[in-house]
C-alpha cells in the first residue's frame, strides 16, 4: 500500500511516499529554519507562510521522488498535532484536500508518536513491548510501546525539553539557533566533567525529566564565573572559542560539553531504567535531540552487554519529516482507523 504523509506541524514541510509502512520512497523536506534564525526560535507567522508557499511543491517532488502518480496513493495520512495551530491545518487542508479529490482514506497522525516509528522504519524487527524515548525541542517523554498503536506513558518534561534547554543555553551563550547541533559541535572540544551542573532525576523510579534547574544553573555560572553580566559576556563567549575573560575558567567548549553530559546522564539512566523495569528488549529513540553522536554513543555503551538494542532514526528522519508519519498512518489504517473531514489541528495533542 502506498500511503502519502504530510507533515507541518513546526518549521518543516514534509512530504514523503512510504510503501506498506517500511519503504521510504521519497522524503521530501523543504525548513524554513534558516527564515527563523536571527529571532532565536521558531516564529510562527513565517513558519505558515512557508508552508503554504511550498506545500504543493514538496508534495509534487516527493510524488516525483518516489517515481509515483497522484492516482498511486491509497492513503494520506497528516501530522494534525501537537505543533503549531496555523502550521498544522495547512498539512491538514492538503491532506482533506488531496482525500476528496482522490477519493481515498485519510488519518490524523499524533506527531509525537510518529517520532517513535522513524526508528521502525526500513524493516526493523520491533520486539513488543518496548521502551519508546521522544526527545525534541518541544518534548521528553518515555513511552511504553506495547504494540503497534497501545502506548502507555511513562514520564515526560515537567518544565523544558532537552531541545529546548539546548536552544536556550545556546542562545545564553551567544552561540546561536538551534542550539542543539551547536552545542553539540562546541562539546567536541571540551571536557564534560569540567563543570558539575545539576541533574534532576525527581525521586527513585520517577521516569519524568526537568531541564529548568541545569539551565538556571548555567545561567549562574556565566554570570558568577565570566564578569558577572551575562548578556555583556555573551558576545565575547560567542564570537571566538576560549575567548572569556579569564584564561583559568573552563572554555566556552568545556560548558557545552558539561551541559549536554549533564542532560543526557539523566535521559539516558532514565531510558535504561524504564527499560529495565519493563522487561524490555528494544528502545526506540526519535525527535531531532536523537541526532547528537554523544547521546547516541551513550545510549550505545549503557546498552552494550545488557540484551538491550537501542534503535535510532533511520537517515533523515531524526527531525521532523513526512516518512514517520507516513508509517504511522499505515498502521493506524491497519488497525481500522480513519479519520473524516471533522479532522482538525491539535495544538496541545498528548499521547496516549
Ligand atoms: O524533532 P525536532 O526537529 O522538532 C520538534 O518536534 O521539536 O527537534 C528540534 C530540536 C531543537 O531543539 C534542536 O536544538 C534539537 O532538536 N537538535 C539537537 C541536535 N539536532 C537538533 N539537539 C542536540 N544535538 C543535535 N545534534
Ligand atoms: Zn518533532
């Protein structure tokens, strides 16, 4: 079955054509992320006007990716939420529009859970039940994956998310948008153990993650170690590596590399532990924080000898993109469900 997926529940429009859930045939991706940079965040007005400039192109390449007409679809499936109001419906109205015409089944896909399926994708063999961990710049959640589409919470951000606190760490430090890739490629260069920020791990067997006291704490640490002023220090600790004041404080490189340690210490004992707790084999790890090579080598150490395998995006599904929910859709269709023309965006969609 060819299912078409549309995604635009953020700052990418995604189309992409996905054979019975585990051939990807075509992904196509047009970011408006270069639009949004010098605000420091994702605007959503410019994210809209995006979307609806490229939408039918993006469809129409990744229709001419996968070497496939418009009459080949037999299912569009659309990412209807969680995301951006206005963002959301334009993927919406394509998809509504395109399963009129065509006279074919749509069905709303929850955009956190298709992160989950961008490590399914491409014939991996997922052993039920197994731990699902979404981590992006609008979530961190641990999910119990029981089935295709039986899903049980486990935790999530009760304040930040991993990407988030990127994202503001960077921009704290002058470093950029989005702060993730940045923040990872400072790292390179730094010793995580040269700071000691905090992690948060909310009491013995709690699976939910705050990242508000590790920024407030990084925060603190360039104000009380670097002048005192963060936002006149920012400028010299962004436009040069090593370029603070003093010459015996840890470089710019050295905070990247504590920060990101001190994040993804927790979310990797977390992950393990759920894992551990559920008698799980598997763990499947989306949303575009999943793009970080030190995260993924840690996740690689902890697993190593322990019968657990830990199962990545395959190549450019880490971030937003049309293929996962393209997968998705294909099993929810499979499992009898369909969505009407009453389909509209879910902003604050959870799952579950
Ligand atoms: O999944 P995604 O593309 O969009 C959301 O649904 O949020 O994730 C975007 C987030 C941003 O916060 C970005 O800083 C982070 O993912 N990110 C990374 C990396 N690449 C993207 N964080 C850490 N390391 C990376 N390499
Ligand atoms: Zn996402």
């Amino acid at each position: 079955m060819l299912v078409l997926g549309i995604e635009t529940s953020c700052d990418e429009t995604s189309a992409s054509v996905v054979r019975d859930g585990v051939n990807i045939l075509s992904n196509t991706i047009a970011s408006s992320l270069s639009l949004h940079k010098k605000y420091g965040g994702v605007v959503p007005e410019i994210a809209c006007r995006h979307h609806l400039e490229c939408i039918n192109y993006v469809i129409e390449e990744s229709l001419n990716d996968a070497d496939a007409k418009l009459s080949d679809i037999e299912l569009v499936a659309v990412t209807h939420g969680p995301g951006l109001t206005g963002a959301l419906l334009i993927g919406i109205s394509a998809a509504k529009s395109l399963s009129y015409a065509l006279n074919i089944p749509m069905v709303g896909v929850n955009h956190l859970y298709s992160h989950i399926y961008s490590a399914m994708i491409n014939g991996t063999n997922v052993e039920f039940p197994c731990i699902g961990l979404i981590v992006s710049g609008g979530h961190t959640t641990i999910i119990l994956v029981k089935d295709y589409n039986k899903i049980e919470m486990l935790g999530q951000t009760r304040d930040d998310a991993a990407g988030e606190a990127f994202d503001k760490a960077a921009k704290m430090l002058g470093l950029g948008y989005p702060g993730g890739p940045i923040i990872e490629e400072k790292a390179k260069a730094g010793n995580p153990e040269a700071i000691k920020f905090p992690r948060a791990y909310l009491g013995k067997g709690s699976f939910d993650f705050s990242f508000s006291g590790v920024k407030t704490a990084l925060l603190y640490y360039v104000r009380d170690n670097h002048g005192g002023d963060i936002l006149q220090h920012k400028k010299k600790i962004g436009s040069k590596d090593n370029l603070f004041v003093h010459q015996d404080v840890p470089s710019v490189s050295d905070i990247c590399a504590s920060f990101q340690k001190a994040i993804f210490d927790v979310i990797v004992d977390k992950t393990m532990n759920a894992c551990v707790k559920e008698r799980a084999t598997q763990i499947l790890i989306g949303g575009g924080v999943s793009n970080n090579k030190t995260l993924r080598s840690m996740f690689e150490a902890e697993a190593c000898g322990k019968n657990i395998k830990v199962l990545f995006p395959v190549d450019g599904t880490g971030t937003d993109n049309a293929a996962m929910v393209a997968a998705a859709g294909y099993r929810l269709f499979k499992d009898g469900v369909i969505s009407d023309y009453s389909l509209d965006s879910e902003p604050n969609l959870c799952l579950g």
